[in-house]
C-alpha cells in the first residue's frame, strides 16, 4: 500500500520525465502485469531528467535512506547508473534506458504520508 501511495506521488509529480511501478496502468506492460500479479511490490524506478537532479533528490531525503542495495523494511533509494550498473558500458545502459537521471527506490514500512511527504519534497528540490 505504502508503494502504490508513493509511486503515485512520484508519478503525478512534475519533474517526474517518466516512471516505472508494476502497479501502475501507466508501465508499458500493465497488461501483462495485471494477468501475472496482484500486486505492484515495492520497488519504484523514475526519471528526474539528469544525474544532477537524480542527486539533488536523493541528497534532500530525510527519511528514506540512499544505498546501493534495496530491499528492506526500510525505504531506500539508490542511483543505478552509479551504483548497481556502474560496470555496465554506458552504450549498454542507454540501450536499455537507463540514463542518468534514473532513481531506484524500494519503499518501506514507515508511514505512507510521511513518505509521501519526504519523496514530494525532495522531488521539489531535485
């Protein structure tokens, strides 16, 4: 529930150049998605445009935490291009549409509006 209320934040915000959250019908394969889950999980990837604005929000978050790992009770955040597929090429990250604006963030169990307000924040300052 947590994920679906942030990546609806994110998804709605105006910096936000394009989002990826299996729950959303806005990914390019809701479709498929819809058949094969019942839920979106809890990791949100999303587009701020540049690596300069990626860092900016990633530096203004109070409560998530930025790692180079996701996957815990607690929210975190993370730069792929920087971390998790540094020792791709640059070519290969492009091919796939990772470019350096992109932020991963897997969203805990903290409060849903405490998130919320953390991400939009941070999103206004990125």
């Amino acid at each position: 529930e947590n994920a679906v209320k942030v990546a609806d934040a994110v998804g709605n915000h105006g910096k936000v150049k394009a989002i990826r959250y299996p729950g959303r019908p806005d990914h390019p394969q809701a479709a498929l998605i819809a058949n094969q889950m019942s839920g979106g999980g809890n990791v949100i990837a999303f587009d701020l445009g540049s690596r300069e604005a990626a860092w900016r929000f990633l530096d203004a978050l109070e409560i998530v935490d930025i790692s180079n790992n996701l996957g815990d009770a607690k929210s975190m955040a993370t730069h792929p291009s920087t971390t998790t597929h540094r020792s791709m090429p640059e070519e290969g990250r492009l091919e796939i549409g990772l470019t350096e604006g992109w932020v991963r963030m897997s969203v805990g169990l903290e409060g849903a509006r405490d998130l919320v307000r953390d991400v939009s924040r941070a999103l206004d300052r990125a």
